[in-house]
C-alpha cells in the first residue's frame, strides 16, 4: 500500500503535522472514526494525502460549508497532481442553485430539474428509437426549442445537448465527444468552479459534474449533499456509491451539529397554509382527497390563532393538544390517516401541473414534512413541537409551528456506522473531548489535537474579568462602561481592528456609543440582513484594502455572523481583534427545555453546557481567530469576558489558557501599549 510521502506535496512537514497526517493514515487504513482539532497553520487540507495514500480503491468524499474551503481542497489536490501524481483524478459537485441556467426561473429548481429531465428524456427516447444518435438534430426536437417560451421552459436544452445514442446496452444514453471532453477536462485538469458555467457553454454543468464525480478517486461537495438523511442515499445512488467503500472527510467539524439540527426541522407558516389552500381548493369540487384535507387546514389555522394568546414569544406546543384539534370534526382518526390522503393528492396535484408545464413542487408536499417529522416525536424525544410568534409589524404578528430537532448525536452515529471511516476536523474543535460527547456519547473514537505552532512572541491575549454580556447586567451602567472602555483600548492600536458581540442588537448599542468618540479609523458594520451578501463582501474589501492606503479601520461584528468565519486577515489587515461577551443564543422557554432535555441526558448540568454553551464558546473562538492566519503574523487578542476568565476557561485550547493575562477594563490600554512598545 501506498505512503503518506507518496501524495505529501510539499518538501517538509511542519511542526506536528506529521502526527496528525498519521493519525489520519490509520483510521483510512482500519476504518472508525478521528476527530481532529488543528489550530490555523497546522496544515488542515494536508489530510487528503494520507486519505489518498490508504485509500485502497475506496472513493473519498470531501464536505465543506464554503466556497472558500472547496477551493482550499482544490488547490491542494492540483499541488498533489502537480508534485506526486499526474493521474489524481478528483472532481467537484455544486448544488444546482449555482450552476443552473434556468436557476433564476424556478424558485424550487430541484424540482423543476427533475420533471424537465423526464420529459427531456421521454423525447430523447423517442428521437433515438427513429434512428437519431444525437437527439438534438431530431427535428420535432429542434422544432420544440425553436418555439420555447424562454421564461417557461419545457425541456432542458442544456442537457439533451450533451447526450447521444449509447452503444452499451444496458443503458439508453451516453455523452456527446464534446461533453466528454469537458468531462474529461473537469476530472483531470480542473475547471475552476467560476469558470464551470461559461466552459459548459450549451452543456448542463450539473450532469458534466456528476458524470466527472462518477469516475473520480476524490469528490469534493457540500454538508447538505451529506447530512440530511433524505438526500444522502439519492446521492449515493447517482454516484453509484455504496457507504461502506467512502472514506468520509468533514472539514470545519465544529460546523456540522448545526447543519444537521437545521435540516432535520422543519417549519410551516401562514404562507405556507395559504398555499396549501390554494391547491386543494381547485381540487375540491371533484376529490375526496381535497374536500377531506381542506377542514385539517382550517384546524391548524385556528390551532395558531389559539396560540397568538401565549404568554412566551418561542414555546413548546402540546403534540396531544395539537393532534386532538387537527383531526376535529374530520373523517380522520390519526396522523398516519392524514399522511395517507396527502400523498395521493399530491400526487394528483404534481400531475396537474406538469399538464400546464408547472415544475413546482406541490405546496401540500410542506405539510407531510411537517406531519412526518410531527410523527416522529412519538418515538424520539429529540424532535421538539415548538411556536414562535414572529412581529411582521406593529399591526400584524404571525405564528409558525416548527418541529425542531435538537441533538445530532443519532444522526451522526447512523453517518458514521454506515462508512468505512469518517475524519472530523476543524481548527477550533474544542474542548476536543467535548465535541466527542456532544458528537457520539460514550461511542469509542479516536482523537487528536495539535498544538499551536505559532510562536507565541506574535500575540499579546488578555482576558477581561469585568466584562459580561449576561442578560442580567446589560444595563449595567458600569458594566457597558467597562466595555465602552475596552473598544476604546483595542482603538489605540495601530491598524485595522475588529470587534466582536454577541447580537446584532448589542452591536448597535455600543457602535452608537463608539461613534461620540473621537476615532481616526474608518468604521465598517456588519450587514443584519441575510440577503446582503454582496454587500458584505464588498464592505469587507473596502476594510482589508485600508492599510494600502495607509488608512486604518474599526469592524463591528457579530459572532457566528457573516464576517466571523472563513475570512483571512493576514498581516497588516487586522492587528488586534476583541471578543465582548458570551454568544449564547436567546434564552427562551424552549431553549430552557432543551438544556433540561440535555442535562436528563447526561445525568446533569453536563448536557446543557454540550448544547447551550460550547456552541457559543466556538463563536467566540472563530471571531477570536480572525487575526493570527499566518506564522508571521502579529496581534492582540482579548476575550471580554467575567466567564472566559473563571469558569470556562479551561474550555479553550490550551495555548489561550496558559498565555491570557487577566485584567480589569481598566488595564487593558496599559497592556496594548505595552505590546505597541515591543512591536
């Protein structure tokens, strides 16, 4: 079997690294599980090369979050193909949002792709039957294209282009030479993922994608082709992948509990309802179906108008209560009653509106997730029946229902059993033997974590023991004193800062108060809007082209918000970076509950800290990591914060737990002009 030096791409390992890549090369080897905590510089993306080197004819797959980390791996693979292995071949896989033509016509594009498919597939069918070997010189198929309204397509150009007769017999279709090419060129030679759409050109970048991911030894792709346990399986079929022959490799792992929690819930709205009515409205005259399901509609509306008198703006909701309503005065007995009828009208819906080229998704589809999910509670405690009261202005307040699911740990496990091996790893893994427990419980894993190898005489890390974001003292006048006072210390550093909170609403708090005084750096702030992401990104290239300019500016932002992960500052473009307060999210009824449901877990506080508290702690540690991105870089760090400094600070790495020096607010300028003076 091949060696870690046989795909290691670079001439000396660095300090540790060698470790690690081992470590990484053993479970590849004999299967289980690692979780690895590898602080920035550790050299993260080498892993790929011992998962090359003992990989044995098994596929590796490769989930990131970002962008940013797919291009990450991507250089890392063409370094290795460059250096070792000319024949590597590996390939990439987007979702269809970003890569489809007709992305900006179909809101539900997943849907409309299969249904344009099926029936492009039908009439290739047809072509190649009549004797056509490529179907797009059929003429009743050219015709089609001809007379399409571009706004309301029938079929997919994009992918018929690409498909000619198959000469194996097992199989109808084939590629064209030309998207074989590009084929080819993705899986070997590498086609940006910015450049994927405009060297498709006609061809569909989705299919050309999959088809190179099919013949690849490495396929790098998002948490969400993974995660979610609908959409693992059709993946794996697609690719004609089994589990037991992946080694699976997350990157950024402290990310992956969250992604789960968010798409196992679900979440049905007035909007939603709306719609539903709509569909079985048109149905009604005619379908048992529709005339049976409308008055469930009318329950659950009324159900949450009940709930808009709740005293709590988030609640659990009762799952007897809200059964005994659903199925009042229907012809239903039970949930699985009701699941039954919707599937067969949407079904007949789905028809209906393929007759009128209509490729949405069934409306009425939200409400079996919502039933499924609603039905799960039955069996599994950590699906959670919860409303949330959402002001949509002084006049008008909705009410949503979710079905919220809180612990990733059995999802996780059924990931984990189902591969030959899977890798965690993440720069900010920490406590590592805390992430184990949230991740797995008492399931036997094998850990490691690297030190940090920056030198420690390039940071300055205080820690500020008058300073808290708990609820109870934010209007503390000598507590927003003291962090007023802390933003005003970091100021008199030289060059770019940042600053940290803990919610938009405390950010606004204290940028209101910063602005009355006297600064010479520019101040960047956060976008609050999800939707402003170009925005955001142009903000933050105004902030790190500032030190180019021999300017100098402030960023106020959010832990956990756009600007608090996967952004390098390096060098001159951040010197000094101040965490204030503890993220936690809001601590609402529900959230109580779920601490409670955790600490019956673990048999005490335990469980809380796992699900409340260590997610807000690696918040503060990804913000907290913004400056120090390269071995030559320098900066100050401070964490201010009365808890990072007593009870939780054993909690971070242990470079941060052995250099911090705690102080009052009032000392901290002293100690940023001390470090000035040095540097």
């Amino acid at each position: 079997m091949a060696q870690i030096s046989d795909y290691f791409p670079y001439p000396s390992y660095r300090q540790h690294q060698r470790e690690m890549l081992e470590a990484v090369a053993a479970t590849a080897e004999t299967g289980g599980i690692l979780m690895i905590d590898a602080p920035t510089g550790s050299g993260k993306s080498s892993v790929i090369a011992p998962l090359l080197a003992k990989a044995n004819g098994k596929k590796i797959l490769v989930a990131v979050r970002t962008t940013t980390q797919l291009n990450i791996f991507i250089n890392e693979l063409n370094l290795i193909r460059k250096e070792k292995k000319p024949d590597l071949t590996y390939a990439y896989i987007l979702g269809r949002g970003n890569v489809c033509p007709y992305k900006e016509i179909y809101p539900e594009l997943h849907s409309a792709c299969k249904k344009l498919k099926e029936k492009s597939g039908s009439l290739m069918n047809q072509a190649i039957d009549k004797g056509y070997n490529r179907p797009e010189f059929c003429p009743e198929i050219k015709e089609i294209i001809a007379n399409e309204n571009q706004e309301e397509p029938t079929i997919c150009p994009a992918y018929i282009h690409g498909i000619c007769r198959s000469d194996d017999l097992d199989s109808q279709f084939a590629f064209t030479p030309e998207a074989e090419d590009l084929i080819h060129e993705l899986i070997y030679t590498n086609i940006p993922p910015d450049q994927l759409i405009e060297k498709a050109g006609s061809h569909c970048p989705y299919e050309l994608m999959k088809a190179a991911a099919i013949r690849s030894d490495v396929i790098i792709l998002n948490y969400v082709h993974i995660l979610p346990t609908y959409i693992r399986p059709k993946l794996y079929k697609s690719l004609h992948c089994q589990p037991e022959n992946i080694i699976l490799l997350f990157d950024e792992a402290h990310n992956v509990g969250e992604t789960i929690l968010e798409h196992q819930s679900v979440t049905l709205t007035k909007r939603n309802l709306e719609r539903i009515t709509k569909e079985l409205t048109k149905f009604n005259e005619n379908n048992a179906y529709a005339l049976a399901l409308l008055p469930i509609i009318t329950n659950i509306q009324n159900f949450m108008n009940k709930l808009m008198h709740k005293k709590f703006e988030e609640d659990t909701f009762s799952p007897q209560e809200f059964e005994s309503a659903l199925v009042h005065s229907t012809k239903y007995n039970t949930i699985e009653d009701i699941m039954l009828d919707v599937i067969e009208i949407g079904t007949l819906i789905e028809i209906d509106y393929s007759k009128s080229n209509d490729y949405r998704e069934p409306a009425i589809s939200k409400l079996w997730q919502f039933l499924y999910r609603f039905n799960c509670i039955k069996t599994n405690s950590d699906y959670l029946p919860i409303y949330l009261k959402e002001r949509k202005s002084d006049l008008e307040t909705e009410i949503k229902l979710k079905i919220r699911y809180i612990d990733p740990a059995d999802i996780l496990k059924d990931i984990t059993d189902e591969h030959y091996a899977t890798i965690f790893i993440s720069g900010t893994l920490q406590p590592l033997e805390e992430y184990k427990k949230y991740y797995f419980r008492d399931k036997e894993i094998k850990l490691f974590s690297s030190p940090n190898v920056f030198p420690e005489k390039n940071r300055c890390i205080i820690g500020v023991n008058d300073v808290t974001s708990v609820s109870s003292r934010r209007t503390d006048p000598e507590n927003n004193y003291n962090i007023l006072t802390c933003i005003n210390s970091l100021d008199k550093l030289p060059g770019n800062i940042a600053v940290y909170f803990p919610s938009y609403a405390f950010m606004y708090k204290y940028l209101e108060l910063y602005k009355r005084c006297k600064s010479g750096k520019k101040i960047i702030v956060e976008p609050q809007n999800p939707k402003d992401r170009d925005e955001a990104a142009r903000l933050i290239q105004e902030f790190c082209n500032l030190p180019k300019k021999g300017d100098a500016g402030i960023l106020f932002a959010v832990c956990g918000g756009k600007w608090s992960e996967g952004l390098d500052f390096k060098g001159e473009m951040l010197t000094g970076v101040l965490v204030i307060g503890h993220p936690l999210s809001p601590c609402t009824e529900v959230r109580r509950k779920i601490n409670a449901l955790f600490d019956a877990k673990f048999h005490g506080k335990k469980g809380s800290f796992l699900s409340y508290d260590l997610p807000a702690i690696n918040k503060s540690l990804q913000a907290f990591g913004r400056v120090l991105r390269t071995e030559s870089d320098t900066g100050v760090l401070i964490l201010a914060e009365t808890r990072y400094t007593s009870r939780f600070l054993s909690k971070f790495p242990g470079w941060v737990n052995n250099e911090m020096k705690i102080c009052s607010s009032k000392q901290v300028r002293s100690l940023i002009q001390d470090w000035i003076a040095i540097h």
